[in-house]
C-alpha cells in the first residue's frame, strides 16, 4: 500500500495553532487589563495623597497662625507672675521634705545659755539653695558671735552672718542671723509639714 503524501503543500496542526494564539491573546489582554488597573489605582493613590498633602499645609498653615495668636496675647508680666507663681510652688513642696526635727535639734546642741531663738524662717533660693533665716535675742556681742560659730562648726550651715543687729529697750541684742544650709542625705528623705516657728525656738514636724 502506498502511503506517501502527494499534496504540495505540508500538513499542519492548525487547531493546535489557534489554540496556542488564542492562549496568548487572553494572556495579553489580561496583563494589559491588569496594567490598566493598576495605573488606575495609582493614579487614585497619588491624587489622595496629594490632597492629603493639601489638608496637611493647611493645618500646618492654621497652626502657625494659631500660634502667632496666641503669643501676640501673652503679656509678658502675667508670664513673669505665672513662673514666679510655679517657683513659689515648688520651693513649698521641697520644704514639705524638710526635717524640721533635724533642724532644731542643731540648733539645741549649738544655742548658747545667752541666745535665745524668737523665730525660723527658711527659704528656697532660685539655684535650690536652702537659706535659714533665725530671729535671735541675744545678751552680748559674745554670745551671738558664739552662736554664729558653733552654727559653721556642725557642717551644716555655711556663710551664717548676722544680717540685722539692734539694741533693744531691754539692753539685749536683736539679730537676725542667715546661713545656708545643707541637709545630710538620711535627713533630706525625711518627710514633714512646715510649722509656724514659735518663741524660744519650739517647734515640730
């Protein structure tokens, strides 16, 4: 049996080549639907972030002028009376922390028989330095100097002068003597409430 092909032209699959073309037009109109897509939704991203960007230069506009407002409005004396205000609240809060127990029992072991203590008056300095301010009634130069003396002598106060120094009817000496004052460690984390210092130096925590 004779089985040569005798067309003058070679067969071919033609299905097979459609199909093929047809795969590869769906691949190509999905990547081009997908590429569509997504500059679409760039498109959209990008023109919400530049209203956003918008939104932001606008608040940032609105702050500044708030601002400039609001600075413009302050007078510079209330501030001036409100830090003074702060410190004065903060100097009342560290002499909450202040050992008045500790205090007063230097002032017993140093207080010549002749000195006799009126009134106590501490204060915060602006730096946080402790300035003790004691109103005395001395008999003679002597002692107040003496009381001055064994006052540097414990440590613990520094710079103490008399500041004021007056005779009085009765002959004796009003001073009044300022020092600063250091706490030792175990004293400054003791806790207490300020007194109102009374005559003779009795007080309490």
């Amino acid at each position: 049996m004779l089985r040569t092909n005798l067309s003058t032209r070679p067969f071919y699959n033609m299905r097979a080549v459609q199909v093929s073309l047809g795969g590869l037009a769906i691949l190509v109109i999905a990547l081009t639907l997908f590429n569509a897509f997504e500059l679409i939704r760039q498109g959209s991203r990008q023109r919400e972030f530049g209203a956003r960007e918008v939104e932001a230069q606008a608040e940032a506009g609105r702050l500044r002028n708030e601002a400039a407002r609001i600075r413009a409005q302050i007078n510079p004396k209330e501030l001036d009376v409100v830090a003074a205000s702060a410190r004065e609240a903060n100097a009342i809060i560290d002499l909450r922390a202040f050992s008045w127990t500790q205090l007063l029992a230097q002032f017993e072991t140093t207080l010549p028989e002749g000195v006799r203590i009126k009134q106590i008056q501490p204060r915060i300095e602006k730096d946080g330095k402790v300035v003790i301010g004691v109103a005395v009634e001395a008999r003679r130069g002597a002692d107040l100097e003496m009381f001055l003396d064994a006052l540097e002598m414990t440590g613990s106060f520094q710079q103490v002068l008399a500041t004021e120094e007056v005779t009085n009817r009765e002959g004796l000496i009003d001073a009044i003597v300022e020092g600063a004052y250091v706490q030792p460690p175990r004293q400054r984390a003791a806790q207490g409430t300020t007194p109102v210092a009374r005559p003779n130096g009795a007080a309490g925590d």
